[in-house]
C-alpha cells in the first residue's frame, strides 16, 4: 500500500501562512516519517506573473497604509468573499488547481489561507471529493475562511472555535490544535552551548525581529533600543528589509560590539533560546514560536485586524506585553539589567498551559485525521514529487 499523500496549499500575503503549512507537514514527517508532503503557494505556483504583483502591492499597502487593510478587515470580518473575488478565483486559478490535484492525488488537502481554502470548496462543491482541512493561522476567524465544503476545522484558540460555531459550523466539524511550529521550536536548546555557537556574549539578550517583510520601526524605538547596548544583547532580525538592514549597519549609533543586525534567518529557533525576551510584531507564528520557547514577548507595531486579536490572545495569558509606551521598554530593560533571575522565572511560566498550546499538539492531532482517511485510488503523474 502506497504512502498516504498530504497536500498543503497556501499564499504569501506576509510568511505566517507559508510558514505555518511547512511547519505543520515537517512535525507531520518527524512523526510519521514515511508521510509525504507537499507545500505549495498556490498563487505563484498557478500564476508567476500575477501571483508576485499582488502579492508585492498588498506588501506595499500593508507598509505604507496598514490602517486600509484593518478597514478592510473589519468591514467584511463576518462575510465570506464576495462574487466577485470568487469570480475572479475562478477566472485565475480554479481550472488550473483542479489539474494540480488530478495529477498530485493527495488523500488530504490542508489549506493555510483563506484563498486557498475558497479555491478548494469551490472545487469540492464541484465533486471533488478529497477531503479538506483548514488551518486558521491566527487568533481570530475572518469570515473569509468559513465554507460548507471544509470537513475539519483547526482553530487556533477556543474563541476562535466559538466563532466558527457562531457561523454555522458544526462542533464535530472543529478541533483545536493551536497553531503548529517547526520541530524546531517543540524542544529548547542549551544556551550555554549556542551562545558559542552563534559567537554571543554572555549577558542579557533580547532579540528584536520585524517580522518576514521585516517592516520599519520607528526611529525612536530603534534609538531607545540601542541605548541599551552597554549593559544588554540586542539581536536586531530584519527580515527581507535589505534597505532598513543596510542603513542600520551604516548608522554609528549600532556600531556596537553588543549590537548584532541580521537580515531573513532560518535560526530563530536558536536565537530564541539565547534570547530573555522578544520584541517583535504580533503574528501569528512568531507569537506562536515564541510561547513555544518560553521567552517573554513585547508586541509593536500590530497591523488592525488579526494581529490586534494575536496581541490581546498572549496579552491576556500574561506571555506578552503590548510596547504602548517608552516606559515599557524602560521597565523590562531595567529588569533585565538588575533582576534577571525574575526573567529567568518567567520563562518557565508556560509549563502548564493548556494542551492545544503544546508545540507537537496541532501536528499529531492533523495526523490522526490523515490516518483516517481512506486511500486515493486514482493513478498519479506529475513532474516534481512529495517530500
């Protein structure tokens, strides 16, 4: 009996989506080894000419103007997507994502954005009949991603399960897993060891990141920051934003032995470790990462909508704090500097959290509904493969 096929499908508005469906089929394949998956960005996948260009003016909207997209947001948060959208989709993608599934046979589809998961209802209200998963990869539920045709919800919260069920969908229907991270992040490292690894000091370190576009911060905040260099680590991860990372690493103000500025990062997971506390914007993923590792979070800069709704989720829990102020910085840099064993105690904090947050939850709980679903029995044929 041939492996079972898991198809994960996602957009790139921002890198949570992407990254949460690479972080669910690789803690899949850690425990279930013979699995096979496949992510794919199914906008620049389907369409490499206009999958980039929408994808590069909604960057430019959310950087220039994000105050548009939480209107946006808000003004259709209890709607599906309209006609018109739906029109478009189907102009664009439906026919040629219907060709990608013939010929991938997946068993299961797990769709990562509300795109994606509309393209496959259409498809399944159609006739198609491979099953469909929805990963909500934030703490809240647009209305964008509620459909008849998904078969199981993942929410990442309880509210957000209430939510769904005050759309109509049905309680069987929904589970909630939380959102997954990378293996990566279910274990923590010795950060003794990976602070020689990574060439660090040993001293307070916070860790300072801009998310995946690596949005600007404002210049006082970066001055405060760095202001802070004599008695504190600052590790400054800048993401994709080569203008703002070339213009720090000119500016004497960060030639400081203390002061490292990184660009795009595929060790967060270690930084993390080395790392007392985290300033960073409220997404989804990062937030997610961050409770995994136990590391205290600061929140700037939440783009109105769901990630206004991620802050207040850690808020509340008491895992982070929102940067409403420069005494709030003061005030844990200060701690840092005098009290560091109180940081110390509140990284263990997140020992008795609830199950769904638990960093291998959300991938087990996935791979059990795998398991469930029977075979396909169609032939497969397609030039690239599974992992």
């Amino acid at each position: 009996m041939r492996k079972k096929r898991v198809l994960l499908l996602s957009e790139g508005f921002g890198t949570g989506h992407t990254q949460a469906a690479h972080a669910l089929a690789s803690g899949m394949k850690k425990l279930h080894p013979h699995l096979q998956c496949r992510v794919i960005e199914l906008g620049n996948f389907l369409n490499p000419t206009i999958g980039p260009f929408i994808l590069s003016t909604y960057r430019k909207t959310v950087s220039t103007s994000p105050a548009i997209i939480g209107l946006l947001y808000r003004n259709r948060y209890d709607k599906s997507l309209n006609r018109l959208t739906q029109l478009a989709l189907h102009r664009i993608f439906y026919t040629h994502a219907a060709q990608v599934i013939s010929q991938l046979k997946p068993d299961v589809i797990i769709c990562t954005h509300p795109i994606t998961n509309s393209i496959i209802s259409r498809l399944r209200m159609l006739g198609m009949d491979t099953p469909l998963i929805t990963l909500i990869t934030d703490y809240d539920v647009h209305g964008a991603w509620v459909s008849p045709e998904v078969n199981h919800y993942l929410a990442s919260s309880p509210r957000v399960k209430k939510l769904l069920l005050e759309r109509g969908v049905l309680p069987s229907s929904i589970q909630t897993t939380g959102i997954p991270v990378h293996p990566n992040f279910w274990v923590r490292g010795d950060k003794e060891q990976l602070r020689k690894e990574l060439n660090l000091q040993k001293m307070p370190t916070v860790l300072i990141m801009g998310g995946g576009w690596g949005l600007t911060m404002k210049p006082d905040l970066l001055k405060q920051l760095a202001s802070w260099a004599d008695r504190i680590q600052l590790i400054f991860c800048m993401g994709s934003n080569i203008k703002l990372l070339e213009k720090m690493k000119e500016n004497p103000m960060f030639c400081h032995p203390n002061i490292i500025i990184l660009g795009y990062n595929h060790q967060i997971d270690k930084l993390m470790d080395v790392s007392d506390l985290l300033i960073t914007k409220p997404g989804g993923m990062t937030c997610t990462e961050g409770l995994a590792k136990g590391i205290p979070m600061l929140f700037f800069q939440a783009i109105p909508g769901q990630e206004e709704q991620n802050s207040q989720f850690f808020v509340n829990r008491g895992f982070a704090e929102t940067m409403h102020s420069p005494h709030v910085v003061h005030k844990w840099f200060q701690m840092l500097s005098t009290q560091y064993d109180k940081i110390e105690t509140l990284r263990q904090q997140d020992q008795h959290i609830e199950p769904y947050l638990q960093p291998q939850y959300c991938a087990q709980t996935v791979l059990d509904i795998v398991h469930e679903q029977p075979h396909t029995t169609t032939t497969y044929s397609i030039t690239g493969s599974y992992l």
